[in-house]
C-alpha cells in the first residue's frame, strides 16, 4: 500500500503542539512503555516532574531519558 506523502499542513494536524509531539516520540521509542537503558526493565519507571522525558527506573533507581541512544540525545 503507497501512502500520500505528508504535507506541512498533514504535520501540523498530527502533531499541533508540544504535548501530542512528546506523546507520539514517547509512543514510537518506546510502544511497551519506559525502558531503563541501564537494567533493561520495561514498563517500570515513573516521570520525573518537572523533566521533559524524564523517567526514574523502580528497579535500579537510576533516571533515563528517551532521547538517550538518539539523534535527538544533545537537544532541547
């Protein structure tokens, strides 16, 4: 199946302000939930307040970000 290129006008509707672009980042890295990068648990970590995609591991304690490993890893 061939999709219709996405336009500006396309990308604005699907992403129309900070928050739904935070939410389909979160959703593409990570479908099952938060991933520790450093134990591996999936799905048990909590944001941190105040932190943009920020998240603390339950299980080792230690905080990762979604954009660690990304292009994205050095941006604001």
């Amino acid at each position: 199946m061939v999709h219709a290129p996405l336009t500006l006008q396309g990308f604005l509707e699907l992403v129309p302000d900070e928050a739904h672009a935070e939410a389909l980042f979160l959703s593409a890295r990570w479908p099952e939930g938060p991933v520790c990068r450093w134990c591996g648990s999936v799905g048990n970590a909590r944001r941190l307040p105040g932190r943009k995609m920020l998240f603390h591991c339950r299980d080792c304690g230690r905080a990762t970000s979604a954009r660690a490993g990304t292009p994205m890893a050095a941006s604001h």
